[in-house]
C-alpha cells in the first residue's frame, strides 16, 4: 500500500482544525460555579474525622453528609 504525501498533509491537516476546534471551545466554556472544599481535624480520642459531601447538582444539607474516620493502630 503507497501512502502519498498529500494523503499525510490532508489527515495532518484535518487533525489540526479538530485540535483547534476543541482548543477554542475550551476557552469558551465557563468554569465550574460551585467549587469543593475539604476539611480535615483531629478529634479527642486520637482519629481523624473525614466529611465527604456530594457536590452534584443538587446542594446536600448539612445533616446529609457522610462521615467516615479511621483509627490509627
């Protein structure tokens, strides 16, 4: 199978309107409105408390966030 050049400089060229095409859409879009936020303490009986909180669509309560800790051995 002969490839050409013009075969190499079309497909280079196609992937290059693409790239530019992605690269300018990018710059258009907005960032995200809503950011996260983490918070780590220690508490008394020497573990750490870790709250994990859905940051979807929807804005979770207070009371609805998951919490986790883990013990240190």
């Amino acid at each position: 199978m002969l490839i050409e050049s013009r075969t190499i400089v079309g497909a280079s060229a196609a992937l290059a309107i693409v790239g530019a095409a992605l690269w300018g859409s990018a710059l258009m879009m907005e960032p995200p409105s809503q950011s996260g936020r983490v918070e780590i303490r220690q508490v008394e009986d020497k573990s750490w408390s870790v709250e994990v909180k859905d940051m979807g669509g929807l804005q979770a309560s207070p009371s609805e966030a998951q919490k986790t800790a883990a013990v240190t051995r």
